[in-house]
C-alpha cells in the first residue's frame, strides 16, 4: 500500500510539472504584425508557439491603458480587431497571451486620419524580399536608419514575400524572423499583394486558393471596410489613406474559365474599373507583383502576363489617371519617365509621343531635374511614373537591351527599397539602397503653376497668398522664403513666387477695390469764372476726375480732365481740388458733375450740381 500511495504521489507531482512546464513554454514566436488599419479600428495579429487566449490592453497613454478586448478560446493564430478608435491618435498596446505579456516603448500604431485629410503620409514599398538574405538585413537596416524616429504609416508588399514557394515556414523563417525583431512591424500596418512565387504551392494558379499560407498569413480589407468598392476577394482589394486611394492586385492567379488579372472579362478587371471610376481621392497608387515595362531579370517583351498586363491594364489605369504604379519580380530597381500610351514592344516607345514632359523628374537642382507637375483637372492622363522595385533581398540580372527604354534610371547592382512621402499635393519618392545611400529619386507635384486674380475689397487691409506646393519659396516683390505672404497693395499688382530651382511658379494678381470719399462739391461765382471745388478724404485706385457740363437742357459734355493727386494712387488725406470754367453770357442755367474713373477703366458719378445766373464774361 505504501508503493502504491508514492506511486501515486510521484505521477501528480510529475502531471503538475508537465502543466507547469506546458504554460512556461508558452511564447509569442510570430509578431505582433497590424493589418486593416482604417481611421478608427486596427487589427492585431501574432503566433504563439501553443494554443493560448488572447488579449490587448491599450490606450492613449502609458499610465492610462484602460481599454482592452479579448478571446479566452485557445488558439495559436490570434487575432483581435479593435474598435471606436480616434482618428489619427497614438495609441500604445500591450499583447496578453497566456501567461506571456509582450510590452515595449516600441509597441504602439497611429490610427490613420479621417478618409481625404491632407497631411505628412509616409509609405515603405518592396518586393521580392523574403529570400533570407544578407542583404534583406541591410536594405531594412538602412531604412530604419534613413526614417530615423519619423513614423512609418504604411508597409506595401510587392509579392514573392517569401521564398521560394510561399509556405508558412518561409513567411516565418525569410519575412516575420527577419523584420519583427524591430519597431515598424509592431507599429505599422502591413498591405500585402501576392506574387508567383506566393503561388507556388499550387500547381494551377487558382485565385485565391485556400491551400496557399498568403491568405492564411494576411488580413485584407476585401469588404469596403477602409474606403473603395468592397472586391470580396483577399486577392485584391483598396483602401484610402488620408488623401491617397490604395489598390492591390493580383497579377499571378486565375480564377474560374482561365481568366487572369488582364483578361477584359475577369472579375478582377471589371472589379478594378468600378473602384477606379468611383475613387475621388488626389493621389491614387496602384501596386502588384509582374511590372508591365522591365528588362531586368525578367523581360516585358516576351513574358505573356508583362506583355498583356502592358496592353489590357495599363489603359484602364491611364484612362483613370493614377498617379504611380508599383511592381516587383524583376530583381531590379527600374523608374520609368512619367508615360503615357505606350502599349507595344520597347521598341515601338518614342519618348516625343509617350513621355509627358521631358525632365527626369529628380527634383535634386541637377539639370533637367524639375519635378513632374499634374493637373489633376485635367480630363485625360498626364502620365503614369512605374517603378519597379524587385531587390528587397537581391539584385541582378538584365536583359540584352537592359535598361529599358522607357526608364529614366535602372539599378540591377544594389538590394534596395522605396520611400514614398505625400503631403498635400507633393509626392516624393527615394530609392535606399543596401548601403544607405539615395540612387534615385523622383517628385511629382499636384495642382501648381497656378494663376489667381484676387480683389481686395475696400474693407480689408491686406490678402494673404499662399503658394500651391510645399517646399522652397522666393517671393520676388520683397524676396521673402516663406509659403504665404501677406499683401497691401494700393493699387492692382501682381505678385510671383517661385521654388529655389524655377521649376515651379505661381502668379497672383490682386485687384484692388475702388476707395474714394468725394465731399464738398460746390459751386462758385468768381470774376475769374465757375469755381468748380470738391473735396476726396480717401481713394485708392483713382487715376483721374473729368468735369461734364450740362447747358440749356442738352446733353452732358467733358470740359476737362484733372488727375488724381495721390502717389501711386493710394491716399488717406484730404485733398482739395478746383477747375475755373468760364460761362457764356447768355447760359442762365448751368448744370455740372463730376466723373470719377478708377484704373480698371470704371467710372463713377457725383450728383448734379446746377447754377443760375448770367456772368458778364466776354469770350
């Protein structure tokens, strides 16, 4: 009995220490990572290495985090969407998994602002980059160095996300080991497309195909739910950010018939037109994975899906004027001119038909560097800017007419990414390399070159004029360098301000609204003649007074013109003005007033005066 009885003791001690060691074991292995970021709501999702609840903890401040929302069934995949937010408010969050507490200075996101607001968005962009390569490591190195402490709003994924064939354990080992160990994970949300090889797994491209790990892995707003028209497919999707419309398609799959992204009857096609048509957003970007213009490592000439992307895509996108379209695959770094209407062969592109202006677009005060300028009123495309940014994690490779044509700069040397900035009606773009240093870049600027008439009503003192862009200004009346100026002039002027490189000017003309007081306007008889007197206590804007004179009922003539007395038509004074006119004997009635013109050529008239008697003045 006694055996039996420590036998019995040693097996619950043994069971206790197994649970004991089960709930130690328990860790966050993947994420956090945010997905779904709209103004008021994020999604927050992350692995554990054992089933386990989930839970979030957050609010505005460290010592106030008294919002929180869980799930108590266990699970290894967590995710918590959570809700009412504030828009663009910081928030700072705690991960409560188990017994594990995931809490840092680092962990925080900002909800976006309200859908339209202009403000300072910043977007990090690359494709191809789950390959678990030294210079993945770099290039993320240099970018975290590169936007130093400024918050990184957004992080598009260009497809090939984990190589070779798109399996969980690739995501893990290539993607989430490689990025989670810093900030921007935890902070900023993820908008992921799919590439080939995120297809890999299966063997028939199907769209959306529930054995791939890509849409296990990623949560997509497929429902409308951040702005855009609802897709129902994670394959593609949009969103709005602040003043920026978000599409993400998929290039790769095939859905039912063998349809692809680029055939005119596909869901996807039809799909992509209705969002387009109804997007009312200034900036729209548009992103996936097989570039339609490249000749790095892959060729746009040959490949079917470049080819007819190139020639069934790319006119809808024109057609509905997007700004800038992004893609991954070729190992490279490729940034076209901002074209238009090419749809054939590289070497049917001729930069006289299908380049919109003729600058490289860098912005940098390097020759023929003025930045691309849209009129977003425009009824037709004033061009796309393509960028091709397929060496998160690698580069080379080029084909026999490496560069293509139709790209302003190629790279196939450095691994690199893009950082996009919008503000406003400026985007500005920088390609990082491995080693930190700026290769390219490029700027386009919305809504400038703008000419304004204004009027400065006679009750306002001074207008304040604002430049169209954001950046560097020279005022050329009084040389001042500040976005808005404010102006009092007396009379119409014009005013121009320009950027320190002259690539962009706006002219306003100010009007200036007529001011004058006419008081005292008598009649005299003098032995010289008619003593015709009155009185201005102000003008602005007067250039001259001509006297008219009515005799025995017949029709108002001019007898003489008298200029205005101020100095460049401005005074705030009295000033006294008198014209003799001499009358022949016979007119016994006299009728006089006076006509005030302004530099516009506008007149006005004072009220008739009238004089009876007869003046024995001789001719």
């Amino acid at each position: 009995m006694k055996y039996k009885f420590l036998s019995i003791k040693y097996l619950i001690v043994l069971l206790l220490l197994l649970s004991l060691t089960k709930v130690m074991s328990q860790k966050i292995v993947r994420g956090p990572y945010l997905q779904m970021a709209s103004p008021t709501s994020m999604t927050i999702r992350w692995r554990t290495d054992m089933p386990t609840t989930s839970k979030i903890i957050y609010g505005i401040t460290k010592n106030n985090l008294n919002q929180s929302k869980s799930d108590d069934s266990p699970k290894k995949e967590h995710i918590i969407t959570i809700d009412n937010l504030i828009p663009n408010t910081k928030y700072l969050y705690i991960v409560e998994t188990g017994n594990t507490i995931l809490s840092s200075a680092d962990i925080f996101f900002i909800t976006p602002p309200l859908i339209g607001t202009e403000q300072t968005v910043r977007i990090w962009a690359l494709g191809d980059m789950g390959m678990g390569t030294d210079v993945q490591s770099k290039v993320y190195q240099q970018y975290l160095k590169f936007v130093g402490n400024n918050y990184t709003n957004l992080w598009l994924l260009l497809g090939d996300n984990a190589y070779a064939q798109g399996y969980d354990w690739e995501y893990q080992q290539r993607f989430f080991e490689y990025y989670q160990t810093d900030r921007l994970m935890m902070q900023t949300a993820i908008f992921p497309s799919p590439g080939n090889h995120d297809y890999t797994p299966t063997t028939n491209r199907v769209i959306e195909d529930p054995i791939l790990d890509y849409f296990k892995i990623f949560s997509m707003p497929t429902n409308g739910e951040i702005g855009g028209v609802p897709s129902k497919s994670k394959a593609y999707y949009s969103y709005n950010y602040a003043n920026i419309h978000f599409v993400s398609l998929d290039s790769y799959g095939i859905e039912a018939l063998d349809k692809y992204l680029y055939s005119p009857d596909s869901k996807q096609m039809k799909w992509l037109e209705e969002d387009l048509k109804a997007n009312k957003q200034k900036w729209t970007i548009v992103y996936w994975h097989h570039p339609p213009y490249t000749m790095g490592s892959h060729n746009s000439d040959t490949e079917i899906d470049l080819k007819t992307i190139r020639e069934n895509v790319v006119p809808i996108l024109e057609r509905y004027k997007v700004d800038l379209v992004l893609n991954g695959h070729s190992h490279n770094y490729e940034r076209s001119q901002k074209i238009k209407g090419h749809y054939g062969l590289e070497a049917t592109y001729n930069p006289k038909v299908h380049t919109f202006g003729s600058s490289n677009g860098r912005y940098d005060n390097s020759p023929n560097s003025c930045p691309y300028v849209t009129d977003s009123k425009s009824p037709e495309s004033q061009g796309i800017v393509y960028v091709v940014n397929g060496c998160g994690a690698a580069n080379g490779g080029g084909q026999v007419t490496y560069p293509h044509d139709a790209m302003v700069y190629s790279n196939n040397k450095d691994g690199g990414s893009l950082f996009i900035e919008v503000s406003g009606n400026r985007l500005e773009a920088k390609f990082i390399t491995e080693d930190g240093s700026i290769k390219d870049q490029f700027s386009i600027f919305k809504d400038v070159n703008k000419k304004t008439e204004l009027k400065l009503e006679a009750n306002q003192k001074s207008l304040l004029l604002n430049a169209s862009w954001a950046g560097t200004y020279n005022w050329l009346h009084d040389n001042s360098k500040i976005e808005a100026v404010s102006v009092s002039p007396n009379v119409t002027t014009k005013y121009i301000v320009q950027d320190n490189q002259k690539c962009l000017q706006d002219e306003f003309t100010v009007k200036v609204a007529t001011t004058y007081t006419l008081k005292d306007f008598n009649l005299t008889v003098t032995k010289s003649g008619m003593a015709i007197d009155w009185l201005t206590t102000q003008e602005r804007g007067i250039v001259q007074f001509t006297i008219e004179r009515q005799s025995q009922n017949g029709e108002f003539k001019p007898i003489a013109v008298i200029p205005t007395k101020t100095k460049n038509q401005f005074s705030d004074k009295n000033l006294f003005y008198r014209y003799l006119d001499y009358v022949k004997s016979e007119e016994q009635t006299v009728n006089y007033r006076i006509k005030t013109t302004d530099n516009e050529g506008v007149s006005y008239y004072s009220n008739i005066k009238s004089v009876n008697t007869v003046l024995n003045i001789t001719d």
